[in-house]
C-alpha cells in the first residue's frame, strides 16, 4: 500500500520535471523526502530523474532506508566529497533542480565550486512537492484527524487545569503531558498559553506570568502522530462574569470564524476566504487588530500550502485540502482572542476535523 503511494508520487514528480526545465531534481527537505519516499531518519537527500530514483543517507540509516523505501535505490552516502560527486554523476542528469527554500548558501556554494560537478546546472526552484502535498489522501486524513482527537481531549482539560497562581509555563507542561499520555508522539509546536496582556502576542511563549481571575487566555496547541500534525484554538476568560468587551472580542471572532466555515466553497481562492473574516473584522473596526492570515494547510508540516492570507490571490482552494480556519482579534494592553479549527474542504464546502467545543468561561473555584 505505501510502496504503492510512493510509486505514484515518483511518478507525479517525473510529470513535472519537463515543467520546471530539470532532468532531475534534489530533495533535501525534511517533509518533501518523507513524503516521496517514506523514509524518516534525520539525514537523507532524494535525486529523482525520469529513470532513477535515489536515496543517499549515511550508515545510521541504511537498514531503515530500505525498509521504508523500497522503491528507491539505496546511495550509501558517508558525507565525503567523492561520494557527493558520485551521487550527482550516477544518473547523467547535467540539469539538477535544487530546493531553494531549504538547501542552504554553504550547500548550494559547496555545490557550485566543487570542480568536479562544474558541467552540472543547478536550477533553483521555489517550490517542488509543496503543491502536490496540500491535497491529502485518505490516510493522511485519517492520521491528521487521529491528531486532532488528542488535541481536542487536551483542549477540554483546560477548564479542569487553569487556575489563578498558575504560571503560564505550568499550564502549558501540564497540557503537554495530557496530549503525550493520549499517545500524541510529540507536540506539533511548542504550546502556546497566553493570559490576561499576554494574550494579545499571537506567538506569545508560555512565561512565569500567573494566572489571575479576570485574564482572558489563549491557548494554542497541536498533537503529532505519525509525522501528521494537528492545530487547535481555544480563548478562555478566567472567572464567571467577562466584561463587555470581552463579549464583543469573542463574539466577532466567533461569527467570522462561523461565516467562513459555511461559506467556503471549493474553487475560491485563498484570499477570498481570508476576505470573509477579514471584512467582518475590519468592518467591526478592528482593521489594524487581525494582523495574520486566516489560516492554513498542515500535514507534515505545521504550515504548509495553502495559506489562507490576503496574498493568496493565485490559490485556489480544491477537495481534500486541509485548512485551519484562526481568525484573532489582538488589541495590545488589553488581551487577545483567537479561535482555530482544523477543516478539510469536500466537494461541497469546510468540514469540521476538530470539535472541541467552545466554551470560554473557566470559572474559579
Ligand atoms: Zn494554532
Ligand atoms: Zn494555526
């Protein structure tokens, strides 16, 4: 079944090598070469051509590259220059794609003054498989939903854990061990709890900052299972009686998150989507306070294509593309409130991957 998914993918990257103007092209990303061989070590490059289909890694890995891909041949590679100069002259490809958004200066330069590859063209591309990766199959559907079920279970915990004296740190570890104890094999990202000013910092870092009735609480966390990743979140008020604004934060919030859940179609383009939640928010005078894009995809990685922003004018959204949908209102001083759900787009429109319910109040016991 897998070597299957391998083989088609091969094949949908030798469809694309005339487009991109290579005879073969290098993966050194981490989540491309996972995702076109299967193999998961820390070191690995891919060099496809319209024949062959490569695999270099050094001795730690050899027996795992064959068992996880077995349609690849296997390039013992001990990171000597020879064996460089071997890997990239065994096939005969004169015209080589790089990653140019994640090989590094020191690789590519390396590469271009080694005298040995200097008959060699390397052509930079912006993008390889990214595009190919943001429509999932259905296992990787199934794997990104098994994820955000342990991470909607961690979300539900936090009525149950927040309390003024804890420090955001504390919260955070404490929700981190809930979502490993659900067998989470690891946090797709460093946990974001964020409270009372805090929470106005979208990418704020759990601090020593204790929480205390009356903060409003962001909390922002993913599960990892299988590689496949999960986002999800939640804002809370700490205590039973939120003042106005609160209400007002959350319930715009809310609303544009609603509206975009029933009104993405697939075929919109990924900045008409972002535009549903941003006009609402805008039109609520908030313009200067919703300084992200709306959302987007996940799978290997935690952000990957599409990205639902005002600059995706050229991405269209199409079945079987998993989104989040986070829209946040952020007013420095105050606090912040932003909620995200996990969706993947069917023929007809956004389905729910998470179903954490929303439920901001934690009271205080
Ligand atoms: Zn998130
Ligand atoms: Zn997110």
């Amino acid at each position: 079944m897998r070597d299957n998914i391998t083989t088609q993918r091969i094949s949908a990257v030798r469809n694309l090598l005339n487009e991109w103007r290579v005879e073969a092209v290098y993966i050194t990303s981490e989540t491309n070469r996972r995702w076109l061989s299967g193999f998961t070590g820390s070191n690995g490059q891919l060099l496809i051509t319209k024949e062959h289909a490569l695999l270099a890694t050094d001795f730690r890995y050899w027996e795992q590259a064959q068992q996880q891909a077995p349609a690849y041949t296997l390039f013992k590679h001990q990171r000597t220059t020879e064996d460089t100069v071997q890997f990239f002259t065994e096939t005969g490809a004169t015209r080589i794609g790089i990653e140019a958004n994640h090989l590094t200066l020191q690789a590519a330069t390396d590469l271009k003054n080694n005298n040995a590859l200097s008959h060699l063209t390397w052509v930079p591309l912006p993008q390889t498989v990214e595009s190919l990766r943001a429509v999932k199959n259905s296992d990787e559907i199934a794997a990104i939903q098994a994820a955000a079920a342990i991470t909607d279970h961690t979300m539900s915990q936090v009525n149950l854990l927040a309390r003024p004296g804890i420090s955001e740190k504390e919260l955070a570890w404490e929700l981190e061990k809930v979502m490993r104890d659900a067998g989470a094999e690891a946090t797709a990202f460093t946990l974001i709890v964020a409270s009372g000013p805090n929470s106005a910092l979208p990418h704020h870092r759990p601090g020593k900052r204790l929480l205390q009735a009356g903060d409003t609480i962001v909390v922002d966390m993913g599960a990892q299972l299988d590689g496949y990743k999960s986002d999800l979140t939640r804002s809370f008020y700490l205590g039973s009686e939120p003042n106005e604004q609160f209400w007002a934060v959350y319930n715009k919030v809310l609303e544009a998150q609603t509206a975009v859940i029933q009104q993405t179609r697939p075929g919109m383009t990924c900045k008409e989507i972002d535009g549903i939640a941003r006009n609402m928010i805008n039109a609520a005078g908030h313009e200067e306070h919703f300084g992200h894009g709306l959302g987007h995809g996940l799978g290997l990685d935690i952000h990957e294509t599409p990205f639902l922003s005002p600059r995706s004018d050229s991405t269209i959204l199409s079945p079987n593309m998993i989104t989040t949908i986070e829209p946040g209102i952020y007013l420095p001083g105050w606090g912040g409130i932003r909620i995200e759900d996990l969706t993947y787009c069917t023929e007809d429109g956004l389905a729910l991957l998470s179903h954490c319910p929303k439920v901001p109040i934690i009271p205080v016991r």
